[in-house]
C-alpha cells in the first residue's frame, strides 16, 4: 500500500499537522486518526501500527486519509488540550457545542471550531468527505460508537472483549468529534479507547490485544458498505 502526502496543516505553535492518503480515491473517505488529546499517548502508538501493517500489505485498497497525531503542540508538551489551552473534541461546532467546560481540561475554546488543528480537520473532511471516522484515544477499554457502525465495534470486541457502547453515562462530549461526524457529515464515528500503560500494559501490549481486530476491521466487507 502507497501513500500520497496530503498539505500539512499548521497547529497553534505553527508546526506542522502531518496527514496523507491512499492512492485509492472516492466519493467518501475512510478516516485513521489519533492524538485528538497530545498525553494520550497509547492510541498513537496504535495507529502508528496500523500504518506499518497497512504499508506491508496489498490486501488493503479503500480511499483512505491518515492523520498521525493532530494535536502536536499537546503531544510534544504531553498535554491533553492544545497550546492554547483548548480540549479539541470540545471545539467542533456539532449542536452540542457549549463554551461552559465542566472541568478545566474540558475548555472549549472561546468559540467551535477556534483552532487551527481543528480548522485543518475540517478543511479534510470538506475537501475529502468521510464516509467512516476510526479515532484512536486512550482512557479505559472502551469501543464508543456513534452513528450506524455497531457492526464494527462488534468486529473489535470480539478479539479483545472490550466495552460497546453509543452512549457514555455521565460523561457528556459536547463539541466532540462523536456528535459532529454524524451531524455534519452523515458519518459514523467509531471512539476506540485503548487502556492506559499507566495501569501496567506495555505499548505493545495494548496493540497485540487489538491487532487482529483491527486487521479483520479493515479488511472487512462491511467496511466497503460505508463508502
């Protein structure tokens, strides 16, 4: 599998926001991402092995954009929020949206859709539409889904047993990622959240347990229906 690079996008502090693409073009677009939160550490390592495999196989041909880690001001600094202080899956401009915070790490922004990694975001999804969003972060096993893509979620439970769930209990996300894909874009967001190394798994480990699920993912016809 090949990649085209896509123009980088600038975050707060003017460095670069990576992004590429499969040479396979389409009316809609499959979307990898991580780093939405820069100390979460796990689900970008993750990613980064699902690229690795992706590059070594030829099995894998859906139009396809890829975004490293799109919170790098926070991923270099080891923060949650961006460099100004903003949580970037608080600040997209779903109906949800709210600039009350319920705890400072939650902070919205003064605006949707204020920062610039999140303006880069949704420059892609305008110019490539996506017709699924897989976003990689980490708090405790849980695969979150939002839109029509439980039959998804169920192919990665399968291998590693974690949660499913289309609703979070008493951790609302205004302004995420989750609300604005199916809102704006008529598409399903699949949250994985991988478990934390701070409570003893190894990176490697937390990949290993979720690897063939994500291959068989990727992999699957019921992939291509979203398109």
């Amino acid at each position: 599998m090949n990649f085209v690079d896509l123009k980088p996008g600038s975050s707060a502090m003017g460095d670069d926001i990576t992004s590429f693409r499969t040479e396979n073009k389409g009316s809609k677009y499959i979307y990898l991402m991580a780093g939405v939160h820069g100390d979460e550490v796990e689900g970008v390592y993750v990613l980064a092995e699902i690229i690795k495999w992706l590059k070594e196989t030829d099995d894998y041909q859906l139009p396809t954009i890829i975004i490293p880690i799109l919170n790098v001001d926070g991923y270099r600094a080891g923060t949650r929020v961006n460099a100004h202080g903003v949580d970037l899956n608080r600040n997209l401009p779903s109906n949800s949206w709210t600039n009350e915070a319920r705890e400072p790490k939650y902070n919205p922004g003064e605006k949707a859709l204020s920062e610039p990694e999140n303006q880069y975001l949704d420059k892609l999804f305008n110019k490539f539409k996506p017709g699924f969003i897989l976003t990689m972060h980490s708090w405790k096993p849980m695969i979150n889904y939002n839109g029509n893509c439980k039959d998804l979620a169920d192919i990665l439970h399968k291998h590693n047993n974690y949660e499913v769930c289309n609703d979070i209990q008493g951790h609302p996300t205004p302004g995420s990622l989750g609300d604005y894909g199916p809102e704006k874009y008529g598409s399903p967001v699949l949250t994985f959240e991988c478990p934390l190394i701070s409570e003893g798994k190894t990176l490697k480990e937390v990949w290993d347990e979720s690897a063939e699920g994500f291959k068989e993912l990727l992999l699957s016809e019921n992939l291509k229906n979203y398109l």
